[in-house]
C-alpha cells in the first residue's frame, strides 16, 4: 500500500479504478483521468485496485506513482483471495473513506473509459450539489470512434430474462426508461433506473447507507444494477448528464474477468431478479431450461463450421447442468 502523497482533509474527489489485465487500456484512462484531473477546481486522489495482473499494468502504476506524485496515485492490492470487480471496487472506496475523511465524491472509472476534460465532472459535482435526492450521476458516452455506447437501463423484468439478452434487446426490454431532459444551470441532465459505472459519479452519503457493491452475491455482473436498485428503494434517483467528452470503449480487449461472463450473467440475474422481483422467479427454470436447449442446438450445428461456436456450446451446456440449482 502506498504512503500518504498530500494531507487528506484537502481531497474532496477520489477516483476508484479496477486494474487487471488490460494495461494499454489501463495507460490510456490514467493519462487522460489524471489530466483532466489536473485541470480541476477541487482537490483529487486516485485509488486503483490492482487485482493481480501480470501483464505488466502493476510495473506501470508503480513507475507512473513516482514519476508524477502530485497526481496523488495511490495502488492497493488484493486482501486474500478477495479480487472480484465488486472488492475491488469496495477495497479502493473504503481506503478513499478512510484516508480522505473529507472525500465527498468517489468516482467510479473504469480501464475503459476516457474523460477528455475535466468539464462533465465538474457538471456533475455541480448536479448533485444542487439535487439532493441524486445518489449519483452518470454521462452520455460514445466510443473513440464517435459512436454511441450505452449509459444505463431500466430495472430488468423477468420476461426480458425469460427472452434472453439479445431477444430483450430487440424488444427494447431494456431501453433506459428515460425521463425528459431537464436544464438545470447549463447542465442538461435526467434520470433513468440504473447508470452504469462507465463511468459514474456517486455521492458518498449514498455510497456509505447502502454499504457499497454487494460482493458476496454479485461479485462481477449486474453490481451496478443491484447497487441502483437498492438505492432506488431508499429514495434516492440516479441521473444522466448530456457530455460529448466520456468515452467507453474496451477496443475489443476483454479482461480475464470476461471468459466467463454468459454463465456470470445468467447466475447473477437469476439472484437479482429474486432480490427485487420476488422468489417467484424460480417458476422460470423450465423456461430457462427450454430456452437453453434451443440455444446448444443451434450452437451444436454452427460448431461444425465455426470454432467459437464450441465455446459457446460449452456456456450452455453448463447453464443447461446448473439452471435448477440457480446457475451455481
């Protein structure tokens, strides 16, 4: 763990970054957070949680921390066998809490995200300032090469678990369910269920009564939307800013943490949709059952001409094994 780099009363922002694997993509948010950063009106810090990787990314942090200490860099590295997204994330935002006890804004930013300049950050202190019942607040962002990317959702239902994702998605089952716009000070904004950590600004009352990411249950997938929901039932809304200067784009580089994202969905799903909608969802295991089934035959004929469908055809035959018992 690093030694203090500035007096913590000062910092009343601290980024949270997970690091693992994906060092050029890793490079790429540190230069363009740190810069934008640097421009900034308010004092910041920068805690990344560093979860192991061996591409090189934790001789990069080390290396980056000493070259530019005023960037208040600090690495903080995995506590036992505790190295999911959601830990990690848990990790950085208790050591923020604790070494900056004045903190009031923690910043979730992912490797792949880019913040162009410092301006929708700015606009989203501001946001939150002036609206009380906002418990965090994202952007509109786009990929480098200009086009839209995805900010947020409604809370899912179980029909648009029972369809799958990429039917649900033709259906629009999980379009955000916007508000209108709103203009607010300069700053065009509105709300919708759930905001993405892609990334997002929270506000630390919020982040500290609901007690952070629940790691135990959904330690990668569906975090954010279990976070929003829980929030959701505490009274507090989420909101988007309208920003041309938010980038997420992985550029194709999947983590590690990725190679078993269809089973990880479908388990953590499967738990959300029983937290929020009821026990009730179990009644849709034959459904899920049937459906996986139509999926591995279709997968078991593409297999026979295209390599990637065999692993695909091996998620399901899993999920087809592990559906009656919650995908575990």
């Amino acid at each position: 763990m690093n030694e203090p780099l500035t007096v913590g009363k000062q910092v009343e922002l601290v980024a949270i970054v997970n690091s693992f694997n994906r060092r050029s993509l890793l490079e790429r948010a540190i230069e363009s957070l740190t810069e934008s950063l640097r421009n900034a009106r308010f004092r910041s810090a920068i805690v990344v949680f560093e979860a192991g990787s061996n591409d090189g990314s934790a001789e990069y942090l080390k290396g980056r921390r000493e070259k530019t200490p005023a960037d208040n860099l600090f690495v903080i590295e995995p506590s036992g066998e505790r190295r999911s997204f959601s830990d990690g994330v848990n990790e950085a935002a208790a050591f923020a809490r604790a070494r900056f006890p004045n903190c009031r804004w923690l910043f979730l930013y992912e490797t792949d995200n880019c913040l162009m300049k410092v301006a929708p950050l700015e606009k989203a202190i501001a946001l939150l300032e002036l609206e009380p019942g906002l418990a965090a607040a994202g952007f509109t962002v786009k990929q480098h090469d200009g086009r839209f990317f995805g900010y947020g959702m409604q809370f899912p239902s179980i029909l648009s678990f029972a369809l799958g994702q990429n039917l649900a998605a033709l259906c629009k089952l999980h379009a955000p369910n916007n508000s209108a716009w709103r203009i607010h000070d300069g700053i065009r904004w509105r709300t919708c269920d759930a905001v993405f950590t892609s990334p997002l600004l929270v506000r630390r009352e919020a982040w500290e009564q609901t007690k952070g990411f629940d790691a135990a249950n959904f330690p990668f997938s569906d975090t954010d939307l279990d976070w929003a929901w829980r929030c959701a039932k505490l009274g507090w809304r989420m909101a988007i800013i309208a920003s041309d200067d938010v980038i997420h784009d992985n550029l194709e580089q999947l983590s590690a943490w990725s190679a078993n994202r269809v089973v990880d969905f479908h388990r953590n799903r499967f738990q959300l949709l029983k937290r929020h909608r009821g026990k009730h969802v179990a009644l849709l295991k034959p459904v899920l059952f049937l459906r996986h089934a139509f999926e591995a035959m279709i997968l078991k004929r593409r297999s026979r001409v295209d390599p990637a469908a065999k692993e695909k055809l091996a998620k399901r035959k899993q999920m087809l094994r592990t559906v009656w018992s919650n995908y575990c």
